[in-house]
C-alpha cells in the first residue's frame, strides 16, 4: 500500500463520509492508556521529550506556512467540555 495516497485526501472531500472512507486504510493502533507494552521513550528524561515535543511543533508550524503564536498561554485559545453524567460509563 502506497502511504503517501492513504495520509491524505483532497481538499475537495466535504462529506464526513467521504473523508472517513478516505481514512479507513490508514494505519491504526489502539492501546490503553496503562498498557506498558514497547515504550521507547521510558528512559528519556522529561526535559528531553518536551524538547522533541518543541521540534515536532516548529516543524508542524512551518510546513503550515503560518507564524508561531506570539499570544500570552492565557490568552490561548480553547474550551473546556465536560462531561454528563449519563456520559460517565463503568
């Protein structure tokens, strides 16, 4: 399977179908969150991986094309959703 037609789909593709089937052959794993399994970063030191954090995020923000923040964390923008309590499963 060719990766490079898999990661990405037209900008054309509106509808939620269409980029789902778009989706359905890329590569996909699914962990728990407590699973211990390969982990390749368990002895990196903090400080490290927020530096591989930092270079991920200078990369993402230049093949963006578009400047790096200059907002106060503060002023970041986001929300908060919070869950019901119907929502809340065993």
């Amino acid at each position: 399977m060719d990766v490079a037609s898999t990661a990405t789909y037209p900008l054309a593709m509106t509808s939620r179908e269409a980029r789902a089937q778009a989706r359905a052959g890329w590569p996909i794993s699914r962990h728990q969150l407590d699973d211990d399994g390969d982990d390749v970063l368990r002895d990196v030191p903090p400080s490290d991986c927020v530096a591989m954090v930092w270079a991920l995020t200078l990369d993402a923000w230049a093949a963006a094309g578009r400047p790096i923040p200059t907002y106060a964390r503060a002023d970041a923008p986001g929300r908060l959703i919070r869950a019901t309590s119907d929502a809340r499963e065993p």
